[in-house]
C-alpha cells in the first residue's frame, strides 16, 4: 500500500479533480505536462539552483537542547524559517514559476491566508518580471498587515476577499473565478496541497526537500536517516506534506499531525478537521471537511491565519482515515503559550501556525531515545502583533 498519489490523483478514496467544465482546460494542460516538466533536466537545474542561491538551501536541521532536554527526547528542529521571504512557502512558489514559465504562461495569481504564500508569490513573480494577482480575505489581511505591505513591495496586486468568512476559503473562491476568466495566459499557483489534480501531488513533490534533506541531515548527526516521528502543524498541509513526504510508505517513521482546535474542538470555533470533517467536495477535491448536515461549509477559526482551513489536503485525510497519521488537535491558547516557549528556551520566535505544533509534547509523551523531528515551518515576524496583544507584551 502507498501513501503516494495515484495516476488520477488520489489518496485512498480522497483526491481527483472535482471542477467545473470551464476549468478543466487549465488542470488538464497542468496534469499532462507537470511531472514530464518536473523531469527535465533543465527545470531540475534551474530549479536546484534557485533553491540553493536564492532561497537558501538546504536548510539546517538543528537539535533543540534546551526544548529536548524539558521534555526529556530528542527533538531536532528543521529550520524552514530561515528559508527566503521567512517560511516553507517559498519551495513551492519556485516550482511553481519556472513551471508556468514553462508552459507559456504570462500572468499569475494566488490565494493566501497568513499571507507567506502570497509573499513567496510575488517574490518569485518579481524574480521573473511576471504580473501577480494575490486574493486575501479581508480579515486576513487586517491580521497580516506587514505580509500585505510586502506584497506591494514586492509589485504584487492584492484583493481582498469580502465574501463568507472573508479568510483563506474565500481568497480561494475568488481566485478560482479569476482562473475560470482568465484561462489561457494565467497559472493559478495553489499554495498548500488542496484543490484539483495535480495540485496535491505537484505541491508535494516541490515540498519533499524538506523530508529529503531531513534523511540525509539525520544520517550526518545520529547515524540513521529514519527520525522515530516526523510533525507538523496542518491547516491545508503543503509543509506537512514537504515533512511527512519521503518518510509516507515507510513504517518506522511514526508521522504526527497537528491542526488548531482554536477555542476548543466544540467550541463552534475551531478548525480541526480531522476531528470534525466529513467526507467532502472543497475547491475541486475530494477530502475531509467541516459542514453542517445538509452539505454545507462550516465557518472555521484558528487565531493563526494559515491554520483556518475548513479542509484538509486529500494526502492528510487519507492519512488520518488509515491509521497512518496521528493527528492531534491544539487551542490557540496552547499554541501561544508553545510559542513563547520555544522563544524563551531556543531563541527562536516561530510562527503561530507553528506554535501549534510544538504543543504536542502536552498530549504525548515520547521515549528518551526517540529521535522527533518538527518542521519549523515559519519564523513569527508576522505574527508579532497577535503575540503583543495575546500577552499584552
């Protein structure tokens, strides 16, 4: 059994290209070519080499002391924080370009929720003189003020999502419908590993740097290239999936997610999925989602703008329904008080949505020889205010 994507794009019983006829076009140009473009020897150059000049791979995998010696395991931290533009994001939005460059493709847009993957975006769009689009909600964008000054910096047009919960579902609507208008000269980078086949699988593969380079660190610092577990926080799930992806089909690698239960899993404000979604059809996939009984999308809420996802990537719902993955849910208040640990104890202020994962260690309990790697996925820059005004530092 794999835990890899199959040639239609599915996970188990999730995945596929759920979409409407205007759109199949625009998937189906990107399905036939991607993985052909991918497998060239140019892109792997071209695309190695920005990586490791521009974006600043690979990243150190560094062991926590002070956080390990607290919890009494080993915990190493990968430090996709000092990625360029300041998180993960940045993996795939490269891919991403150079993939539309590919297919002749002169305009792009984008979604965002806490506003790194429009940064990563507009980056990469500056990098090749290419018109970017970002869609926010507009809350996200009060919350995520300095990501949205970025932005425009940067050349980007951000618009503001004003729609339902005006946060990262909406910004995703509103792409899709630019992408439906727009169909011959524009690429839709998606940045997280939702939406319609290939998304998912494409996404992951410019993301599986992060377990790659984490086997072969590991092997350099503990002799094995296999850590005991491997966690991540989850909203959509692109950097969970960069984590979990060269470790999925082997079993001795534990794999553990962590989504944001917000205010509590039945509180009314949360957005853990894996504990209360229902199989579902969201932005042209099949997955895990939040809805009320007749079919429709439930509100959700994370104090971190990148976790407030009603969805789950189809690769983490099939995880979750087949036993592989261990999905934990964490507040928002044990993921403020989790980041202002690893702040203290590592000198490291890491994003909220990262927080979330570091919070697990007051779930579960590890042995003294596991060896825990936890994607830190984000540096907190962007979340200072919501620090600031959650400790009224």
């Amino acid at each position: 059994m794999t835990y890899h994507a199959n040639e239609k794009g599915y996970y188990g019983q999730f995945g596929g290209a759920f979409i409407p006829e205007m759109l199949y076009p625009n998937t189906e140009e990107l399905r036939q070519n991607y993985i052909r473009i991918m497998e060239e020897p140019s892109f792997i150059k071209e695309f190695q080499a920005l990586l490791k000049d521009y974006v600043g791979r690979p990243t150190p995998l560094y062991f926590a002391n002070r956080l390990s010696e607290k919890y009494k395991t080993k915990i190493y931290l990968k430090r996709e924080d000092l990625c360029h533009t300041g998180a993960h994001k940045v993996n795939n939005t490269i891919g991403q370009i150079l993939m539309a460059k590919r297919l002749g493709k002169t305009r792009i847009i984008a979604e965002t929720g806490a506003g790194q993957h429009g940064v990563a975006t507009a980056t990469v769009c500056a990098l090749m003189g290419i018109e970017c689009v970002v869609y926010m909600g507009e809350i996200d964008i009060a919350r995520q003020a300095p990501n949205v000054a970025r932005m425009k910096m940067l050349g980007a047009e951000v618009r503001s999502a004003l729609s339902g919960s005006r946060t990262l579902k909406d910004a995703t609507n509103e792409a899709i419908r630019d992408w439906i208008n727009n169909p011959v000269n524009t690429h839709y980078i998606i940045g997280s590993v939702v939406g319609p086949h290939p998304y998912p699988d494409m996404v992951a593969r410019f993301q599986s740097v992060i377990s790659k380079e984490i086997q072969s660190q590991l092997l350099e610092k503990e002799g094995t290239s296999n850590p005991d577990y491997v966690v991540a926080c989850v909203g959509g799930g692109s950097n969970a999936a960069g984590t979990y992806y060269h470790y999925l089909d082997n079993n001795d690698v534990g794999i553990i997610a962590v989504e944001a239960a917000g205010k509590g899993i039945h509180s009314g404000e949360s957005a853990a999925t894996s504990a209360l979604g229902k199989v579902g059809i969201i932005h042209g996939s099949k997955t895990l989602l939040m809805q009320t009984q007749d079919g429709q999308i439930t509100e959700p809420y994370s104090i971190s703008a990148g976790l407030d996802y009603p969805g789950v990537g189809p690769m983490h719902a099939h995880l979750y329904t087949s036993g592989r993955g261990e999905f934990i849910s964490v507040t928002d208040d044990e993921a403020m008080a989790a980041g202002l640990l690893v702040s203290q104890l590592e000198g490291i202020i890491p994003a909220i949505e990262t927080s979330h994962a570091f919070a697990i260690f007051d779930h579960r309990k590890f042995e003294q020889d596991d060896i825990v790697v936890i994607n830190l996925s984000g540096r907190g820059d962007k979340d200072l205010q919501t620090y600031i005004e959650y400790f009224k530092l």
